[in-house]
C-alpha cells in the first residue's frame, strides 16, 4: 500500500502519527546502555549453546554480587528434574514477567539478561535505575527450557514445543509459565526467542536482526488496549534498533496461534511484546543480537517505568517493515551448468547448516534451491557470470601432504575414493566419475573461467586456487 492509500484509509492513526512525528524520542538512556556493554557484559555466554549450569552460577553470581537487589525462588521442575529458577527484583507496582529461552537452542536474550542484572545491580544509586527499581517489580525466568538447551534443541525433553503447549499445558515447564503468569498477573510481558538467521526484512537484502511482535490475542487480530500499548512500546524500541543497527529491524507475522503462549498471554490481560534475534552479518554466535538485547530490554524496562513510551503512536509499530525468509549463506549468481552438452545459467543458493560435535558444531553446506533467485539475499553473493560449473574428478589414491592436495586441487580433483581417505576437505564419493549430482550433493565444484580452474567451492567454501 503506498503512502497516498494509507492516509485515506487511516486518517486518524496518519493524524496521531504527524502528532508523534513532533515528538523527538529520548534516545540517550539507549545510547549508554550501547556504550557500556563491554563493561557490564558478563563472562561466558560468549556461544550460543549454553547450559543451565552456567545460568544457574549467573544467578548465584548476580545475588551475591549485588546484596538486596536480586532474590531468587525455585517456580518449577523441568521433565528431567531440573530447577526452573525465577529473579525477582524492584519495588514497584507494576509487574513485568520476562521469560527466555522457551525454545532450548535459542539462547540470545538469556545472555543478554546478566549483562542487564550486572548494569541494574551496578547502577542501583543512579537517578534512572533507582526510578526504575521504584516503579516496577521485575521478574524473569531465564532458560524456561533446560533440557532442550541441554541438547541445544528446541523442544523440551518430551520433544514438545512449549510454544505450543499453552492451553493443553501438558509440560512441566509451561504449567510453571501459566502458573507464574496467573499468579502475578503480570502488567508486561517480554516472551525472548530466537529466529532464523535466514529471515530478512522485507524486500531488503539486510537481516532481520531483530524482530519484534505485539502478539494477537484472536484470529480477527483485534486491537484492544493493552495490545495498543504493547504496539507503542515496540514502535519506541524500533526507532532504538534502528539508531545502532538501521535496516535490521522486522515486523513477526501477527498471524494468530491459539497454542501459543504469547498470544494467550495477550489474551489473559497482560501487555505482550515479543522479541525475536535473528541474525547479524559476520556474527554466528550473535555478539550483537546478545548487545541489542540488553540494550533493548533495558529501554524497555525504563521506558514503562517513566511511560514514555505512551507518546508514540500506534501507527509507528505498523510502520515497521514485515519479516520475510529470503536469505541464503551463500547465493552463487549466473553460473553456467553444462547438462547433456547444453549450456544453462542459473544461481544456487546455498546454506551452512551447523552439525553437532561434542561440545561445538562444524559447518556442513547445503544446496537449498538453484534457477533464477534474483528475489533472494544472501550474506555473500559471489557474481559468476561468464563461468561455468566443473564437476571435481575424484582422487584414487590416498592423499598425503597439503602441497599433494593443493596440487591436487589444481588439477581439479576435489573428491576421494572413501571418506576415511577424504582427510583435506575432499569428500569421498562412490562413482569413479562423479556427476553434477556429487557436485551439488556436496556443494563441492570449481569455477572455471575461459578454460581455467579459478575457484574450488569446497564444502560452500570459497577458494581462491591462485591463493593455494
Ligand atoms: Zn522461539
């Protein structure tokens, strides 16, 4: 809908918003918190996959650290008895319920937090944070779902998504939700996940690095007025998101979920802002989704305890630009294919998808789609024109130095016999004479440019064969 369309079909939001417009938003509680994250961030939690042992030493921690400012209770057991721990803090009539991590393998906003306690524990005698701590009542379960981050998994250990288990409430874990919920009645609600690093904002090639949601409370989506105030405090932080990282902030889909426990929560009364962290270009381990979350938890926080967020208007949220799925790794654009001896150009697009090890994950490339992607993103583009796809030939021998392999490679070898004998990258494949198949399979090909090799994609990696 273009600009004309939507002052004729919403005069009075455009009114409110022209209002608003005249409204300069205080930014600079924001921009401290920006400033001073490397001073307040916790150590640890630099990986995404944490364990709830390192939470539970964070609360301890925090507690100890800041004597009188932190309490914390024991609200639940997870399905393999673990404590579900909740902090308490503040003094205020106004109670938020903050909760993160209801899906195991998404842990940003659980980092986030500790940071946060460390700058309120730190800066408790400062004018804002003692207003903060005066208005409200704060109270946050992190890492609602040990056992799933246990695995790094999304669901809990009866392989449910809590997400989903909001009106049947057959896990422990979401009984402790509902229960803590019912019991506070909570003014806010913050419900803190992860989303696919392959979401982008709409027509745009930048992630949707951060997303945000007032969730619906029925299929009609109606507006009521708590969720009028969630939409106004979200357009509040979206004009913060946008001051560090411009572009990167999306509108969640606000299709109704009736299983869901935000949109319940809405539902049931209280105020629900939904923050989603997606991802950040050079930033797997999400250093700055972990630095906007603590900078945009703590905005939020101050600003329901000085209500400024009530000035802007409703209209700003719907401003906010959709999410959309449209981001590759890796899109190879205009590469020339070679199929029954016709020639074909098309771009792949291809995904690292992260494969367990003991304690980390190591890369594995994937061709996710191939034909015309130009509607599609990617981290990194690499324009192929004018090259054309070689399928590796495979190596019968057993390799054994890095100058055989670089050599090797040269010749356009890239495969092996077995994939015990695959040691230097090259992925064993069966046929004597792989196909375009094996190529795509193992999203291993060279590009080769007027009858020269010039670049090894080994794995999605690419490799400059000059630089070898
Ligand atoms: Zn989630």
């Amino acid at each position: 809908m273009d600009f004309i369309m939507k002052v004729f079909r919403y005069p009075l939001l455009f009114i409110l918003a022209c209002f608003a417009s005249t409204y300069a938003q205080d930014l600079s509680f924001a921009e401290e918190l920006f400033e001073n994250h490397e001073t307040y961030k916790v150590a640890g939690f630099q990986q995404r996959r944490i364990k709830q042992t390192e939470v539970l030493s964070a609360i301890d921690k925090a507690i100890a650290q800041y004597p009188g400012v932190f309490e914390s209770r024991i609200v639940g057991t997870s399905v393999q008895g673990r404590p579900l721990p909740m902090l308490s803090f503040g003094n205020g009539d106004i109670d938020v319920l903050m909760w993160s991590q209801m899906h195991g393998n998404e842990s940003t906003a659980t980092r986030a937090i500790f940071d946060l306690l460390h700058f309120i524990g730190a800066q408790q005698e400062t004018p804002q944070v003692q207003h903060l701590l005066n208005a409200l009542r704060i109270h946050i379960i992190p890492m609602l779902n040990p056992d799933g981050a246990q695995e790094f998994q999304r669901e809990n250990a009866l392989g449910i998504d809590l997400n989903r288990d909001a009106l049947r409430l057959v896990s422990p874990e979401a009984q402790t939700l509902k229960r803590v919920r019912d019991s506070l009645d909570a003014d806010y609600g913050f419900n803190l996940h992860d989303q696919s690093r392959y979401y982008n904002v709409e027509r745009t090639p930048k992630q949707a690095s951060i997303s945000f949601l007032a969730t619906a409370y029925n299929y009609e989506k109606a507006m009521n007025d708590k969720r009028q105030d969630a939409a106004q405090l979200i357009g509040y932080l979206h004009a913060i998101n946008e001051k560090f990282i411009p572009g990167h902030t999306g509108r969640y889909s606000d299709d109704f979920e009736p299983r869901a426990f935000g949109d319940n929560i809405q539902l049931w009364g209280t105020r629900l802002i939904l923050i989603e962290t997606g991802g950040f270009p050079d930033d797997r381990e999400k250093s700055m989704g972990r630095k906007m979350n603590y900078v945009l938890i703590g905005s939020a926080l101050d600003a329901v305890a000085t209500s400024s967020f009530e000035q802007i208007a409703e209209f700003a949220y719907w401003e906010i630009p959709e999410n959309d799925r449209k981001l590759f790794d890796l899109k190879i654009e205009k590469v020339q294919v070679t199929v029954e001896k016709k020639p074909y150009v098309l771009d792949l697009g291809i995904n690292f998808n992260e494969v367990a090890t003991a304690d980390s994950y190591i890369l594995d490339a994937s061709l996710e789609d191939r034909g015309d992607l130009s509607t599609y993103y990617a981290y990194e583009v690499r324009n192929a024109e004018g090259y054309e796809l070689i399928v590796p030939k495979r190596y019968p021998k057993k390799i054994k130095t890095i100058e055989d392999r670089n050599k090797l490679l040269r010749q356009g070898y890239a495969f092996s016999r077995l994939n015990k004998e695959g040691a230097f990258g090259f992925k064993g494949v069966q046929s004597a004479s792989p196909l375009l198949e094996d190529a795509y399979r193992h999203v291993t090909f060279f590009l080769q440019k007027e009858g020269e090799l010039e670049v090894l994609v080994l794995n999605g990696k690419l490799i400059q064969l000059s630089d070898l």
